[in-house]
C-alpha cells in the first residue's frame, strides 16, 4: 500500500511545475527547522527537569545555592553566574547577621 502511495506522489512530483516543487520544498525545509527548534525546546526542558531534581534533593541551604548555580550554569553553557551567586550569599549573611541580633 505504501510504496504504491510512494509511487504516486513521485510521479506527482515529476510531472509537477517548478512553482509547486518549490512550495514543497520549502515547506519541508520549514518542517524541518520547526522539528529542530521543537528537539532543542526538549533538550532544555529535559536540562531544567534534571536541574529541579538535583535542587529538590539538596537540604542544605549552601548546597542548594550551589546546585542552583551548577545547574543554571549548564543550562546557559556558562561558566559561571557569579554575580547571581555573589547575590544571593549577601541575602542570606544579610539574614543572618539580622538575626542574631534579634
């Protein structure tokens, strides 16, 4: 059945006009960049489920900023966030030099 449907569209294609072939091709090559975004939307949406599990499983607060930054870092394929990181330990020593003098 398949390759009977395989042989028609080929002779379809054949005795196409250029216009249309072109369309066609067209239409597939933006099929294919829409296929690839979708894979790369995917791989990141798998990067940030790995990262949550990683963070969800930290019960240390120090560990959990670090997790927080490796993770992040990947994701972005950086280096490093340092400021972000920098941030965030003036926060929690803010915090806590606050509390102990409550």
């Amino acid at each position: 059945m398949l390759e009977q449907d395989d042989d028609e569209i080929i002779e379809w294609l054949i005795s196409a006009k250029d216009l249309h072939r072109n369309i066609i091709l067209e239409t597939v090559r933006a099929t294919i960049r829409d296929m690839h975004s979708f894979a790369n939307v995917i791989i990141s949406l798998r990067k940030l489920f790995k990262a949550n599990s990683a963070m969800s499983v930290s019960l240390l607060l120090n560990d959990a900023l670090e997790k927080i930054v490796e993770e992040t870092c990947e994701i972005l394929s950086c280096d490093r966030v340092s400021s972000l990181y920098s941030l965030h330990f003036k926060k929690i020593n803010s915090l806590k030099n606050r509390h102990q003098y409550l």
